[in-house]
C-alpha cells in the first residue's frame, strides 16, 4: 500500500449514501449562453456538506470558462438520509445526471443509471485500486471524490497539560488508561466530558466505527464483504469495549448528540478532549479556532482488540456517477466538467487547497497537503499503517437502517449488545439469501 496505490479491498470501499448531480437537456428551461447559444444544465445533487461553499465557487469559475454550460447544485448533507433523498429524486421523475454512488453495493443497486466512464480522463489518472470497486466487466461506473481517513481525534494540547503520550496508545488498555487520566483532571483542563459520542449519527457508528471491526474480519476487502453470505463479529468484543468507553466518558445524552455539537460545540471550543472522526472535519474546526485545526489536533487509529496491529481506516468516501438516461449532451457535458475537476490544473489547485481533499488522482502535488489530519492520513498510507473501508461492500441499508439504529437502543438501553449482534447477523444473511 505504498505510494497512495492502495489494495482492492482498502480503496474501492466508501460511505454509505448518495447525491446527486441532476441535469435536464439545453431546451428544457430555455436558457442561452452568452453570445446566443444554449446552454446545457447540470443540476449537482451531492453529499458532501463539508465542502459545500468551496463547490460553489469552484462550478462558478468553470461556469465562468464555459458559457454554454450551466451547473446548478443541491446538497443534501447533515443528518439526512443521502440514499433516501437520491431515491427520491428518481422516484420523482427529475432524475439526477451525476449523482454519488458508495462501493459494490451501490453499483449493483444504481448500475442499470449509470454510465460508462473508463474514457474520461480522470479515470485514467485514478490511482491504483481506487476503481476496483466501482468496476464491472471492464466498465467504470465512478470516479472517486478523494481520499479519506479517521479515528480518534484529540487535543495535543489537553493531553500534554494531562501528560499523556498519545504515542504510547498503542492498545485498549492504554487508551482506557488515558481517557481515565484525561477524565480526573477535567476539572483543571476545562472539559465537559473526555469523549462527545455523536449516538444520534448512526453512520458514525454503524458505518465507522463498525467498519474498524469489521474490516479485518473480511481482510479489509470490501468486495470479500460484499460477496460474505455471513458475518461473525469477530472482534465484536473489542467493538463494544470501544462503544462503552465512549459512551460513559461522554457527554450525556450521547443518543440525541449529533456531528455538529460533536465537533462545533464541543470539540472545536475545546470542551472535550477525544472524538471519533476523520480529516473532513478540518474545516468545521478551522471554521472556529483556525489555531486549533492547523497546529492543536492529531488522529490516532481505534485499537482493535484482539488484532495486533492496527491502523487508520483509508478508503474514497463516494463516487460521482453520471447518470446513463440523460440525454447524451447532459452526459458529455457532465464527463467535461468531472475531467475539468480532476486533471486541470485550476481544478487540481481547488481540489488541494479549497476544498483541503486527500487527491485520489494522480499528477498532484502532496506536498501542499498541510493540515496535520490529512498529513497523518498520508504518512499512514505511505507507511502502509491503513485498514480498509468495507462498509460500502455492506448490505443496503445494513450498516445504518440496522446496525446504526440498534446502537442507539443499546446506548439508551433498550437493548443489550447481544440482541444487537444477533440481529446484525440475522439481517446480513437474510439479505445475502434473497
């Protein structure tokens, strides 16, 4: 897993939900470009909240160096269903023209939408492994977003003023330790709680941190996940120790606690020391204490017990596909503009320094690459100290719908970790046996 090429199984895997771009043909509403012309419209319906304001800018700089296009953009981000909401776009009949599609599982769900893209150019600059799971019988049916990673994230401050070696973290053991350490002296370090568990996301749990323990069940391969008929939970111990120490060191209650109190309220005004997230909340904290985000944070990877070494998850969070039903002025133009997004000189610079993205491309200059999270990510990955995501090889809805939600009954303790296993696995074979 040197040189950002990582394994099938690391990088073909994603997040879970979908946007969308939408696109109706030139004619439909009548628009020109300057100088007469019709313009073909691009209607972006996507689920990256992070880099929202970023997005814009960047279609209003390409709608700039071409007139006869014109993009327009939805997202849907937060805590809404982004699967749910693409699902209702097509039911509605305004169907999408490029819209985000995760690993295997979405494919086989979206694949008679999506159109071919092993001729764009991006596809050709994608770094080795990154299309595997979005590949079927030679066709390439995504292109990924970027590279991400996470685990816990913590105050370097905090833990030096506590005398902790996040260093030396290396188990269970010692992360309990420190988190006990952490939690006698909140008083004197100003914290509300050690931990802010964001219970009410249930993609931070049944999406992530399940996927921590889940991975090496399945080599960190999300293809071996997709076609696993069963799952064991082998270090579902291990994923229910995390769970509890979390959650009784966190903020209460952490059922109703969301991603923005988590890392906006919480983490970014320095009232809990630890949280589970990855390098897409830069921005979030940078919006808040710019100090704090460039030199007051580093990650760590979840330790994983009974599993001797592990490391931070890495994978591309989703893809863009373009939808095959448009009209093939809609599709070209789509293509244009994702190629523009990734090979471009102007939209490299955007891609490295406004939207602050891990390239999953190559032809990009890492060494731009500056915030300390994304800069562990890469060290990580060059180092080859990276799992895999698998949860986009989970079955639809699984990870959220049925593990997520049953988390959060056994957080408010309406039921116990067992009923929530026994149920994960009941649901996992039911789907694969249909």
């Amino acid at each position: 897993m040197k040189d950002l090429k990582f394994s099938k199984g690391l990088m073909a895997s994603v997040l879970l939900s979908a946007g969308a771009l939408a696109a109706c043909s030139s004619g439909d509403d009548g628009s020109t470009a300057e100088g007469g012309g019709e313009q073909v419209t691009v209607d972006i319906f996507q689920f990256k909240v992070e880099f929202k304001d970023q997005f814009e800018d960047v279609v209003a700089q390409y709608e700039e160096e071409n007139p006869d296009v014109n993009i327009e953009i939805t997202t849907v981000g937060g805590g809404e269903d982004y699967g749910a909401a693409l699902r209702s776009r097509f039911a509605s009949g305004n169907e999408p023209a490029i819209f985000n599609i995760g690993g295997p599982q979405d494919v086989a769900d979206w694949k008679d939408n999506l159109t071919d893209l092993s001729d764009t150019g991006a596809a050709d600059a994608a770094l080795e492994g990154t299309l595997d799971g979005v590949t079927v019988e030679s066709e390439v049916l995504g292109l990924p977003y970027n590279q991400e990673g996470y685990g816990f994230i913590y105050n370097t401050r905090l833990f030096e003023e506590a005398g902790i070696d996040a260093a030396s973290i290396t188990d269970y053991a010692s992360l309990e330790e420190a988190v006990k350490t952490l939690d006698s002296k909140k008083d004197e370090l100003g914290l509300e709680s050690v931990f802010a568990l964001p219970g009410k996301e249930t993609w931070v749990t049944g999406l992530h941190l399940s996927n921590t323990f889940i991975a090496p069940e399945f080599d960190s391969n999300v293809l071996t996940a997709y076609d696993a008929e069963a799952i064991d939970f082998e270090y579902g111990e291990g994923f229910k120790k995390i769970l509890d120490l979390q959650n009784e060191y966190s903020k209460q209650p952490t059922v109703s606690l969301d991603y923005s109190q988590q890392v906006e309220e919480l983490f970014s005004l320095e009232r809990v020391a630890i949280i589970q997230q990855g390098n897409w909340a830069y921005g979030s904290i940078a919006g808040i204490d710019q100090e704090l985000a460039d030199s007051g944070v580093g990650m760590m990877p979840i330790p994983v017990e009974g599993l001797e070494e592990s490391g931070l998850p890495v994978g591309v969070p989703m893809y863009w596909g373009v939808n095959s039903n448009q009209d093939e002025e809609v599709v070209t133009a789509s293509k244009d503009f994702l190629d523009w997004l990734y090979t471009s000189d102007a939209g490299k610079t955007a891609v490295l320094e406004d939207f602050k993205f891990i390239p999953a491309y190559e032809g990009y200059d890492t060494s731009k690459i500056t915030d300390p999270m994304s800069k562990t990510i890469y060290d990580a990955s060059e180092a080859g100290d990276t799992i895999g995501w698998v949860f986009m090889g989970y079955p639809t809805g699984w990870g959220q719908d049925e593990l997520g939600a049953n988390i959060q009954k056994y957080l408010s303790d309406e039921a116990s970790w067992d009923e929530v296993v026994d149920s994960a696995k009941a649901a996992w074979e039911t789907d694969r046996g249909e």
